[in-house]
C-alpha cells in the first residue's frame, strides 16, 4: 500500500473535536467554473488521487480533503471489494451534480463516514436518483443512480452542502468501548 499523501478532514479525532476541519466540512460548496479553468483541472486531479490512494472507501467529496468546490466521486462497482481495480470506468465523478429527480419511498440504511470516523447512522434515502452533472472533460452529463449507487451519489453530493450522516436523525452507532468519548462529542454537536 503506498502511502497517504492526501488527509481526509474529520469533524473529531481521537481527542475531541476539530474545530477547522469542522468548519471546512460544513462550509457549502462553490460550483467549479466551467469551461474547466486550470486550476479546476487541478483540484479534480487532487480529488481523485486522493480517492484512489483510500483503502476501502466508496466515495469521496472534494471538501473532504479541504476543496471547497462541487466536486464528488464514488465507486460504480466493486463495492465489497477492498482492492478494486481503480480504473476510471469503475468510479463516477461528478461536477456541479445537481439532484434533479427522486423516485420511490426512502429507505433506511446504515452509513459510515471517512469524516465521521468510527460512527454509523441510519439514514433515509431514496432508492432511485437522477442527476444532472459534468464529466471530468467538463462535458454536460445526466445520469440515473439506483439502490445502494443511489444512496452512495446522495451521499457524497451532502457533503458539497456541508451536511454529514450525524445531522440526520436516525441512530447512531459507535463502538461500546468509547462510549462516553461519543457522547460527549455528540453532545456538542447537536
């Protein structure tokens, strides 16, 4: 495994809370200008290698390494597979996504987050999503996410919003063992 180069932001770490990776998190997002400027270009490069450089993780949004920028990407298959196989066919990315259709009843469903570590919450989603977006070319895009794809695009695009698992409302679930370090982190966050 090659080393991390990029830090993934966490609203806590193993002491308390992280005021600035806070703020960083909940900061809304501004949209990518488009044609893709330079810059742009650079950030996506970031966002990716970071993503790729993660063990495990189902997705990742750009404010999550400290890109305060519309930027999400996810896997679109392998998602039991620790050691996929990083190719571009086999992860979405998504610029300035906009949900612009929702079908069928949320569903309830356990989710985890790399800037939540340790916790789960369960959390309502829909089961089917349409999304307008643009490609990592900048090229104008819609697609239509299903089931557990779904709930994975819904998540990624909150972060762009500033909103993470624990500000739902469904339970959460953490580790008996540090019990009491979570309920004084939830404490202040609520």
């Amino acid at each position: 495994m090659k080393p991390q180069n990029h830090k993934v932001l966490t609203l806590w770490d193993d002491i308390s809370l992280t005021d600035e990776e806070t703020r960083i998190l909940r900061t809304p997002s501004s949209d990518v200008p488009l044609p893709l400027t330079p810059e742009a270009r650079e950030q996506i490069s970031t966002l990716v290698e970071a993503f790729l450089e993660l063990e495990g993780a189902l997705g990742l949004a750009a404010p999550q390494i400290g890109i305060n920028r519309k930027i999400v990407i996810f896997r679109n298959k392998g998602f039991d597979e620790e050691h996929w196989s990083r190719k571009e066919r086999d992860y979405d990315l998504l610029i300035n996504p906009r949900i612009t259709q929702t079908r069928g009843e949320p569903v309830k469903g356990a989710e985890g987050c790399l800037s939540c570590p340790e916790v789960q919450v369960e959390v309502y989603r829909f089961p089917e999503i349409k999304v307008r977006a643009y490609d990592i070319k900048g090229n104008r895009i819609s697609k239509r996410y299903e089931d557990f794809l779904a709930r994975i695009a819904q998540h990624e695009i909150d972060h762009l919003d500033g909103r993470l698992i624990v500000d739902y409302e469904g339970p959460i679930y953490f580790p008996k063992e540090k019990k009491s370090f979570f309920e004084r982190i939830f404490a202040k966050i609520t």
